[in-house]
C-alpha cells in the first residue's frame, strides 16, 4: 500500500484505511473495490459497511519517506488515498484528524487529496466545526471524468483549495466518460485517462486531445496517464507535464 508507487503521476501511494461507498458514474468499475475481492475475498465497500484503518507499520512509511527525502533534497509526491476517500462521510473524523497530524508530520512530501467527494471538504476542515484544516504541503483534488461533473464540482474545489490555502489543485479526467470543455476555473493540473480492467468502457482519443488543448489554452499543465485497456498513448498526446505549486522541486 505504499512505497514506489505504478500510478505514474505519484511517487508513493498511502492509504490510511480501506473501504468507500460509490457516488459517482467514475466509480463503477471501481478498481480498489475488485482488487480488495479479489485479494481478500470480502469487500469493505457500501453504505453501512466497516472502513478497516491500516496498520500501524503502513502508517510509519510516511515518516520514512519523509526522513528519505530530507536527506535527498526532494518532495516526492504521495497520492492519498487509492483504496478509500479521505472525504468519506462514513469515516471516524479521528482517523481523518490522525491523517492531517501525519500529514504535517513529513513536510517534505507533497500529499495528493484526491476526492469524489469535494462538496464535503470546506465543512470537514472548518476548524469552527472542530476539524484540523488541510496542512501546507497539500495539493488538493478532485475526480471529473465527465460535463456534469466538471460542471457541478470545479468551483467547489477551487473555492475548497483557496479556504485551506493548498499548493495547488488537480482534476482527475480518469475514467473520462466523455468530452469535457475547461474553462478559467479548471483546476491547475490536469490527469487525463482511460479505463481500464474488464469491461472498460471507451475513451475516444479525440477527448483527450481536446483535454489537451483546453489545458494549454487556460495554463494548466496537462499529464496523459493512459488510453483505455492501457493500449499504446499516440505520440501526440504523450505529454505528462506536472504543475507548478508554490514549493515543489518536480519543476
């Protein structure tokens, strides 16, 4: 559940816990939730169902990356998290604590919060609520694979990312279930990608491509992560740029 992370625009993977609830058209092919089955035989996902905290040795890797990049100079990113939402109502709001205080705990790694949940946020790092707000080394965001919910969500996560002063923000296209139009608003990085996994459903190249171009139009750096089923990415659309935030040395 950690170190050299496969997710080509992360460096490390964490997951605090395990277990979430689908809320998004994104989510039906939910790959965490097939490969928690398939590994374990039970499935901690649904409305009612336990969110399993990992154990104490996953929780010190953090520190230990954090103690690695000192050393080197670096601020590796961490994608928090694949198997869950840090933003999952159903979650014990201690645990969500606990995860800031680590977080603030390893200053030297840049913490990716991607969410489905961006609408639940601002409420769950108001501090008048008694919430522990995001720390400074986080870059927040949010999964958009279509119109609607660019539409519905890209001003809540700039508006989520400005309240909690974050580094940047980022937009994950993944899996892009259609064309997306990007306006000022959009998100400082954008993560284009296709399904992948049985039963994938189709991106068509020319959404990506238009992805693309938006993301140069409005300045945000553009990453094509993969096409669908993982087939070859064309020579055109091989771009992985990485954002600019106030303090990180990837560029």
């Amino acid at each position: 559940m950690g170190e050299r992370s496969k997710i080509e625009w992360t460096d490390h993977t964490f997951n605090p816990w395990i277990g979430c609830t689908k809320v998004s058209p994104a989510c039906d092919h939910c790959y965490a939730e097939a490969m928690m089955d398939a590994r374990y035989g039970r499935v901690r996902w649904g409305a009612g169902e336990d969110r399993a905290r990992t154990s104490a040795a996953n929780w010190r890797l953090p520190i230990r990356w954090d103690r690695e990049a000192a050393a080197t100079g670096t601020r590796p990113f961490v994608f928090c998290a694949s198997l869950a939402d840090v933003f999952d109502n159903e979650v014990d709001p201690l645990w969500r604590s606990d995860l800031m205080v680590l977080i603030e705990k390893t200053p030297n790694l840049i913490w990716l919060l991607l969410t489905k949940r961006i609408g639940n946020v601002v409420k769950m790092t108001d501090p008048a609520r008694g919430n522990r707000m995001l720390p400074p080394n986080v870059a927040l965001g949010a999964t958009l694979p279509n119109q609607v919910e660019y539409d519905r969500d890209r001003i809540k996560l700039r508006e989520a990312g400005a309240a909690n002063g974050v580094l940047f923000t980022f937009g994950s296209f993944e899996p892009m279930l259609g064309p997306v139009i990007l306006d000022c608003n959009a998100p400082d990085w954008i993560i284009c990608g296709g399904e992948s996994g049985s039963g994938a459903r189709e991106m068509d190249p020319a959404w990506a491509r238009h992805l693309r171009d938006g993301s140069k139009r409005f300045g945000r750096a553009f990453f094509m992560k993969q096409m669908t089923g993982k087939r070859p990415i064309p020579d055109d659309l091989l771009i992985r740029e990485l954002p600019n935030p106030k303090a990180s040395p990837h560029v």
